[in-house]
C-alpha cells in the first residue's frame, strides 16, 4: 500500500499573495477613506449646527451692551465665521474652497441675514467643503468632489413690542 505523497509546493503562497493583496489593499483602503468621510460628515453637521445657533438669536448684546445684529458674512459674530471657526478647531486646518450658506425656507426669503427674521421663521445653514480638504490619501475611490452638511432651524427672535411709556393717572373717588 502506497500512501500519498507530498508533490513539492514551492512559490504557491507567493502567487496566492500576488492575486489576493491587491483585493484586500482596496478592500482596506475603500473601508478607511469611507470611516474618513463619515467622520467628516458628522464635524462638518456640528460646524453648521453651530452656525444655525448663533443665526438663531438674530442679534446678541455685546461686551458694551449694545445690542448687535447677527448677520451672515460681515460683523462679529456672524454665521460664515461661526461655522469655519468649529471647522477650524475640529482640526480642519485647510478651508480654503469652504462655503456657509444661510437661507430662510419661509416667509421673508428675499432677505439674507438671521437678524431679519422674524419670530420662528424657518432657515437653513449648509456648509460645503471640497472633499480634498479632508482626504487623508490621493485615491478617491468613492469619487466625491464636495461633502455637504445642512441643518434646519427655527429662529428664536422675539416678537416686536412697544411700551408705553405716559404713566395713567389716578383720579381719586371723594
């Protein structure tokens, strides 16, 4: 009775190796470049949560106590910059090609400023980042140009009031 013999199997791993690291470096890369963007995704919803909030309040008193009127891009603070600044300390450290937009979604949609709004109107703030902002590799294997994050809103401005300011009399009863 014969038993059976071991035919000499030299170089076969190498070749196994050869066909299946191509397939499991893609499989690798493809998992890290999408936990990268899902991450980014989630910084990129805050940073615009943040600039809807600061929107929100429509004007904020300052350090003098002066009332100041919160608007989009200019002023301090504003909504462009409220929103690059948590990019920026969420370890974004390029935001070059960064786009905040904020719009109203009813009412008063011809306006552009949060401090215009009026008593729970509707606005959105969305923020647009080039995808190769963030990429950690030069592969884009999901072939994504731009990520965006948008955020609804409702503003918390106060109902416009007057006071009046004549005291009534008081005419006593003999």
């Amino acid at each position: 009775m014969r038993l059976h013999t071991r035919i000499p199997r030299k170089a076969i791993a190498a070749v196994e190796l050869a066909f299946v690291l191509p397939v499991m470096l893609t499989l690798m890369m493809g998992t890290w470049e999408l936990g990268r963007v899902l991450h980014v995704q989630q910084v990129m919803v805050n940073a615009a949560r943040e600039g809807a909030r600061i929107a929100a309040q429509g004007q904020t008193i300052n350090v003098t106590g002066a009332y100041t009127q919160i608007q989009t891009t200019s002023g301090t603070p504003n909504v462009q910059q409220t929103t690059i600044d948590y990019l920026k300390g969420a370890g974004f450290t390029n935001t070059t090609g960064v786009t905040v937009a904020f719009r109203f979604e009813d009412g008063n949609t011809a306006s552009a400023n949060p401090f215009q709004a009026t008593k729970n109107q509707r606005f959105s703030v969305t923020l647009t980042v080039p995808y190769n902002n963030v990429r950690i590799t030069t592969l884009n294997l999901l072939g994504i140009t731009n990520l965006q994050a948008r955020v609804d809103w409702v503003s918390m401005c106060d109902d416009p009031f007057t006071i009046n300011t004549t005291i009534p009399s008081w005419n006593s009863v003999p």
